[in-house]
C-alpha cells in the first residue's frame, strides 16, 4: 500500500496536515536569471580566480603590499577576507530583496 492511502504508491497526492488550516503555497520564482544572478556569478569568479592568482602573485608585489602598510603576512591573511565579506552581503542583500516581492 502506498504512502497515500489509496495503494497506488503516488506520494504526489499525500496529505499534510496543516493546523493553521491554510493551503501550501508554491514559491514564486521566474525563470529569467536577472542581475542579481550575474552578480553572484562575479562574486564567484572573484571569489574562486582572482583572489587565488592575486595570492600566488603576492610575493612578486611586495612593494605594492608594503606601500599599503601591509606586510606579506597580513595580506595573505586579509585577501580572502574579501570575497568572504562581499559573499556575505550579497546574501544578506538577495534575502532582503526576497522578502520584499
């Protein structure tokens, strides 16, 4: 017998109980990509290309590192936290604007 009750086996049927008494609702979405998909696919690129190729090229610029009162150090420490930060705001900032449409 299936999970239904009517033997047939289709779970898409089931019935869940709701206490509030309110049908589930389907989530909105559209099927463009928009600019805040393009946004997180830079963030990504940034996140995963640049700032690697930008570590491994640190001790070739030490001069430019330690013209911004950094040491190599410091850099290596502080770099990734870039993307992390950015990440993060996209998130906050996408989850926001999910609330509001």
């Amino acid at each position: 017998m299936g999970t239904d009750g009517n033997g047939d086996g289709d779970s898409a049927d089931t019935y869940v109980h709701r206490p509030s008494g309110e049908p589930p609702r389907q989530a909105e979405t559209s099927g463009e990509f928009g600019g805040e998909g393009w946004v997180l696919v830079g963030m990504i690129l940034l996140g995963f290309l640049v700032i690697p190729i930008a570590i491994l090229l640190l001790p070739a610029a030490q001069g430019l590192i330690q013209s911004l009162g950094l040491t190599l150090r410091a850099a290596y420490l502080a770099l990734p936290l870039v993307p992390a930060f950015l990440l993060g705001a996209i998130a906050v900032w996408s989850a926001l604007r999910s609330r509001q449409s």
